[in-house]
C-alpha cells in the first residue's frame, strides 16, 4: 500500500490547534525539521500493530482524560459463529473508512467503520473445501493497493489467501484461483507438516513477507521465513531460519540431525522499517521445545530477532535472545519501531519484549544494543542427552517489567488453606531460579511461564514521550519431564507426539482452556473423533496432515479400542526422531480452586521511560471479583491482547478474563473508564476515525478458560 508520511504532532500542536496561523507555523516547522522516520501517519491504523511502526499508538486526541468517562457503545457487529473454546484474536484494521477483521471460524469481513454494517463476508473454506472446518486462531489480515487493485490478503490454515478488498471476492489471478499452499516451498522434501497462518503478513512493496505456527513436537516443518508476490502468489524469497549446509548459523546444530529438526517460526508478526527497507522478524523455538539432544548447540535462528533485507531476505544482523532454548521462550509479539533519545542523542531503534520480561533494544541498522546486555552463566541441565547452553545473554536496561524469579516468599499466601494446597504441589520441585532447567526426576518451577511474561497482543510506545507500555502475566508454570520408555503400543505413541503437549500425557489437559481427554467414549464415536482430529475446533488447529491410518490409532487409543494389532513394534512405525524424554503437558501451579500459586498481582501494566530504560509507573490488571467480594485487593488476573495508546493522554486495553476494557491514564497508570464486554477481549484494540469521529473497537472472542464470544464492540463519544 501508499504508505504516506506525516509530521508527528507534539503535545504544543496540540495545544496550539486552535490558532491556525501558530499551527501553520509549527506543522511546517515539523515537517522540515524531522526526518522522514518521525513522519509516520499516526492517524492510520493499517497495519498489524496500527501505524506502519506497528507503536499501537494513534494521534488522535478527540477522546481524552478529561471525557472518556462519556465513551458508549457506538455498534456491535456479531459474527454469530462462535463455537465450543473458539476465540477471536484479530486487531482490526481500518482503511478508508472500511474495518476489516475475521470471526472464530477464519471467515473474513468489511464493515462500514462509523456504523458495524456488514459490506461483505468471505468463507475461505467455501473454496478450500471442508464444511464447518477450523484453522485455528487468527489475528488479522493485510492490505495492499495498486491503481484500482485493493486487496487484503490473510491466512486460513495452511493457506495464503487473497480477496478483492471491495467486494470479498478471491483474486483468482493470485496463486492457485486466489490461494497459496505455505506446505510448498519450504526447500524439504516433505510437505504434510501442520501449519497455520495465524499472524497477517507484512507488506513491503509488491510483496507480502510472513511466517506460521507450527507443531511442537519433532514433526514440525522448518520455520522459514518467505516473501510472495501481492498479485501473482509466486515464492520471491525464503530465509531459512534452520540454516542449511554453508549458510551461517549451520555451525550452531548438530550436522547429524539438523535436516530433521523443526520450528524456530515466526509465528508472532512482523514489522517493517519502510525507510530503510528492513523487515524485523522475531522466531521462536526450534524442537523439541523442552529436550534438545538431537539440537547441540545455539540453535539460530531460533528465539531471535532477526532484521532482513525486505526486497531479498538476505540477513543484515541478528540477535539471540535464549541459546538453545529448553522452556518455550518464544519472542511472543512484533516489535515496535521507536525513537528514543539517550545520552542527547536521537536513536531510531527496534524494542523487541519477551516472554521471560526483559525488553532488549537495539539500533535498527545495524543491531548494536543501546544498552549493555551481557552473557551470563545459568545452572545447567543434567537430563540425560541434553546440552543445554552455559550462558544466556541478559540486558542491563531496560528495567524488567515483571519479578524475574519464583521464590518461597511468593508461594500464595491470601488463605492458609490455599499456601497448605500450594506447598504440597511443590514438597518435590524445584523452584528459585529464573533459567533452571527442565529436571529429570523432579518438576521444576518455570517463572515467568510458557504464556510470559509479555504475550502476543505486544507492546504500545508513545512517540511524544518515548514511553512503552506493556502488559504482563505474572504466573508460575510447571514442567516435568518423563522419560521416553517406548510406550506400550503406537496410538499412544502418536497421541504423545501430535497431542500430549497441550492434553498432557495423562489425558487432563490444561483447564479451564485446553479440555482434558479422559473418558471420550462417552462423548464421542470413532467417526467424530477422528473428524475433530482432522477438522479441529476452536484454538485447535485442523490435523490433516495426519494420515488415515495414524488418526484411527490415535482415536483407538483415546477411546480404549486398542486392538492387538495395535500394539506392534514401534520401530515400524517410526518416521521421525522421537525425544529421550517428553514433557508432561502444558501446566500451570493452580490450587484446587483454580487460583495461581503465587501472590498476586497476577496481570501487571508497566509504563518504561525508553530514554531511560527505568519504569515510570506499574499497575495491577485485571480483577476476580470473587476475590474482591472477600475483600482481597484486585490480584489482576491472566491477560492475552494488547495496549494502544492515544495522544488523548489514555492507554485502552482490555486482554483480561474479567470481560472488562479500561481507560488508563497513560501518564499515571490510574483507570479512568471501563466498560464490561460481552465476552473477554483478548485481542489488541484499534483506534481511528471516520466522519469526524474517533473510535475504539475490541474483538470479544473469550475463550480461553472464559466463555466463547462472537462480537466486535466499537465505542466512542456521544453525538
């Protein structure tokens, strides 16, 4: 698309608005004084991430401190497609008055912005076939335009698709009748990997750059990074983030299994610094996430942010935020794109947040960080066949914006009863340091967990003041290992690889949000298993890259119809390598009651002076108001989407389980408004205006461990 550049307004413009000869002055003052960077078109919410620095930041300032406690609900469009666990992860975008965003089923639509009307609707599926299926989440689309050629290109699956941005109509001249297979091209010999384009592209140009979710488990597809062509579908370019032989980065594997190793997959979004033609792309973990014997060595690209040229991909630098990771430290979300000044010195700089809480920064051109980060020793695996690295590399600035470590001091304590119930989980696990290893015998304590620290809704700067806010979850996690003792026959063993991750291997899964497995033959037959299996469901991505016959002996197995010829030898079976040892599932330190077991709070909002990597103010987000009902503080509670902040002097952001959306004043973190949404928002809002009218909308998809929504809720002033 045009990405048009316009002067950043200062808090003075602001003021001065209403003198137009003083407005004259400092706009054409601003324009020739500032660089093309600082001219980004901070009205426009166009990209993932909103502006094209993908800040979450808007300029717009109709709503302010002084009347958002005014803020109504202006319109609600339901999808009225929600279904068991599904949810609604998607920022919207807005161009030229249209809002474009998905529903819980990966349908795709435009809205009138001012008034929630639907313009059109697209089902994927209609042209992919598979009625009713699921493709797991998504969490917005992309926009390109050309002359008269407008169109908006997003992920279903393992699909890359492209409709006309007019009328929802597929661009049949785009890939194969207006969709790509991401399952190609992948420079391997193999193509039934699962992957889903949950996070929309980035444009650059005539090209659409992006990444994909991938398995966990060693089955999982290399996590190249690749460029297409906007109007023909066609593959320009790949990064291979698992280097092949000669590339850099080779040394860092084990030359013996390298080929076969998989992940280290942009599965988070991207940003793109259009001046300069750099597109900064954060990965995540190579596999298996919590054994890496078959993975010696640092493992890049995995767990970096990388900057690539946007035209070729060819790499420019790159940093390496977890050496061979062993506890699912994904980069979580796109970075932002910020200007900060530090020892009177204007930097234009990329800010990339984590899960394990720390912010590490960097000039954009070149990857120098602007402050220290250091290598560090960390306590060591002692896993039979691990090699875990001796150093991690930790950043002296910024300031963490979550507490680094588990200790005693931080078991819950609100009720005897609750710390007695909590003690008891832990009598046998490790616990107190911030990189201890998975264990061998004992459960060790991952703090922050699997879900940050920082997740995917990212991070918002604001440009006037160079401050970065972002939110937090608080929550201890728990990792036990058991060691892979060829179990008993082979549906067991492919429940173990494509399933036991989330469900966990004793089948319980990970409540509230990821159901347990046991006793399934009372709920389903052979026939609809093996359809959920294959079509998904909710979060659930769609398994068809599993085979017929591996998916009846996975159902064989969940539903206790294992028959003696099941039980064969699992060497016939084996066509990947399998870990010396598997984790147990996914699994949070909860009480009996559901409550984590640490003090609270639970969610945190942090505000980061980025001038000086020191906090500005930190709040509690969220509430449970069962708690608050015993006279308990508000704890805060889990939070999943992100900020957005306004030159109105306001922070919006909704992310928690309460179902609410608040209004923070962004100078002291204090709540101004709040509203209560249908259904939980666990998405990252978006802010713009049409016909003179500022707006803020929230998808309410829930979902996770809440209740399933199915609505976009849009909220502005009063006429």
């Amino acid at each position: 698309m045009n990405h048009s550049r316009k002067p950043r307004y200062s808090s003075l413009l602001s003021t001065l608005m209403r003198h137009k000869l003083a407005a004259i002055f400092l706009l054409t003052w601003c324009f020739s004084c500032q660089t093309a960077e600082e001219q980004t078109d901070y009205t426009n919410w166009a990209h993932y991430g909103g502006p094209a620095d993908a800040s979450r930041y808007s300029s717009l300032a109709q709503i302010t401190k002084e009347n958002v406690s005014q803020l109504e609900v202006a319109w609600v469009y339901h999808t009225e497609d929600a279904g068991e666990r599904s949810q609604i992860q998607c920022q919207p975008i807005v161009i030229n008055g249209i809002l474009y965003g998905t529903t819980p089923k990966l349908n795709v639509f435009a809205l009138d912005a001012a008034t929630g009307r639907e313009i059109w609707r697209f089902d994927p599926f209609t042209v992919l076939g598979g009625e009713n299926s699921w493709a797991g989440t998504n969490r917005g689309v992309s926009y390109w335009e050309k002359g008269d050629d407008k169109r908006i290109l997003f992920g279903a699956g393992n699909w890359l698709m492209a409709v006309d941005a007019l009328t929802g109509m597929p661009k049949l001249d785009f890939g194969d009748e207006g969709k790509v297979d991401l399952r190609k091209g992948l420079d391997t010999e193999r193509e039934d990997f699962l992957i889903v384009a949950n996070a929309p592209g980035v444009i650059y140009g005539d090209l659409i750059i992006l990444g994909m979710r991938l398995s966990e488990g060693l089955d999982a597809a290399p996590g190249h990074i690749r460029a297409y062509d906007v109007q023909t579908g066609k593959q320009e370019w790949i990064f291979h983030t698992i280097p092949h032989q000669g590339e850099f980065g080779h040394e860092s594997w084990d030359p013996d299994y390298i080929s076969q190793i998989g992940g280290a997959n942009n599965w988070a979004g991207m940003s793109v610094d259009y001046q300069r033609g750099i597109v900064f792309v954060p990965t995540g973990s190579a596999t298996y996430d919590f054994w890496g014997g078959f993975r010696k060595g640092d493992n890049l690209f995995s767990n970096s942010l990388i900057a690539l040229d946007a035209s070729t991909g060819k790499r420019l630098w790159h940093f390496q935020g977890v050496h061979h990771d062993i506890w699912d430290r994904d980069f979580p979300a796109n970075p932002n794109l910020i200007r900060i000044q530090k020892d009177g010195k204007w930097i234009d700089a990329v800010a990339q947040i984590s899960k394990q809480g720390y912010t590490y920064v960097f000039e954009r051109e070149n990857g120098k960080p602007v402050w220290p980060i250091s290598e560090q020793p960390v306590t060591q695996s002692i896993l039979p066949g691990e090699f875990s690295s001796p150093t991690q590399p930790i950043p002296q600035l910024p300031k963490p914006f979550m507490k680094m470590v588990f200790e005693e001091k931080d078991i819950l304590s609100l009720r005897p009863e609750w710390e007695q119930d909590i003690r008891a989980q832990l009598s046998n696990t490790l616990y107190g340091d911030t990189w201890l290893p998975p264990h061998p015998e004992k459960p060790i304590v991952l703090f922050p967990g699997m879900d940050g620290g920082a997740e995917w809704g990212g991070a918002a700067f604001d440009p006037e003041t160079q401050t970065l806010y972002v939110n937090a979850n608080q929550i201890p996690w728990i990792i036990e290992m058991t060691p892979n003792s060829g179990f008993e026959n082979v549906g067991k063993n492919l429940y173990t690889t494509y399933c036991g991750n989330c469900h966990g291997l004793d089948l319980k899964g990970n409540l509230p949000s990821i159901p347990g497995l046991v006793d399934l033959k009372n709920k389903y037959s052979t026939d609809s298993l093996s359809k959920l299996i294959q079509k998904g469901r909710g979060a659930m991505p769609a398994f068809q890259h599993i085979s017929a016959e591996n998916r009846k002996l996975i159902v064989d197995f969940l539903l206790g119809q294992e028959t003696q010829s099941d039980k064969k030898e699992l060497e016939s079976q084996k066509a990947n390598l399998e870990p010396q040892y598997y984790m147990k599932g996914y699994k949070k330190l909860l009480t009996k009651e559901g409550l984590y077991g640490s003090n609270p709070p639970w969610g945190l909002l942090t505000a980061i002076d980025m001038n000086s990597g020191q906090h500005k103010w930190q709040v509690t987000l969220g509430e449970i108001d069962s708690l608050s009902a015993l006279g308990f503080a508000p704890t805060g509670t889990e939070n999943y989407g992100g900020p957005v902040v306004t030159a109105g002097g306001l922070l919006f952001i909704a992310a928690t389980k309460d179902e609410k959306i608040r209004a923070f004043d962004k100078e002291n973190g204090k709540v101004l408004w709040e509203a209560k949404l249908p259904a939980s928002g666990h998405a990252t809002p978006a802010i713009y205006e049409k016909n003179g009218k500022q707006f803020l909308v929230i998808a309410c998809g829930g979902g996770k461990g809440t209740k399933s929504g199915d609505a976009y809720v849009a909220f502005a002033l009063p006429d």
